[in-house]
C-alpha cells in the first residue's frame, strides 16, 4: 500500500484569497483553508453604473489535497 504525503506542497501549504477573474460587470474570488478543508469561489456581479447587485458563494469541502493527496486538517 502506498503511503500518503505528510509534507505540505505548494498548494496546501498556505491559506490563500484572491480575485483571478475580473469581468465587466463581475468579479470572481477563489479562496482556499487548507487547515479548515474548505475552498470557496465567491461572484460580486454588478450592474453597468458599477453598483453590486447580486453575490453568490459556492463552498467546497476538500479532505485531501488535490495536487499532492496530503489529508488535510487540524
């Protein structure tokens, strides 16, 4: 049986919040908790005056890490 990573790679090794999309009329967020096991993708969509008009939020639980199969959490 294989044993599974312990060590952090890049990709769980730290919390991470930023904005990849920038749209006309929306913004995108991607946020990642490695200790909490979760990733986020937040969407601020606004109308042509640049006034918010909606927000959504999609939460993903996440126990292992995707890149390097580390189980994750406290």
């Amino acid at each position: 049986m294989a044993k599974r990573n312990t060590k952090p790679c890049e990709f769980c090794a730290e919390e991470f919040f930023g904005a990849p999309d920038e749209m006309p009329n929306a913004q995108v967020y991607f946020e990642k908790y490695p200790d909490s096991g979760v990733m986020s993708l937040t969407v601020f969509s606004f109308s042509d005056d640049r006034e918010q008009n909606g927000e959504e939020t999609y939460s993903i639980p996440f126990h292992y890490c995707p890149e390097c199969g580390r189980e994750l959490g406290w």
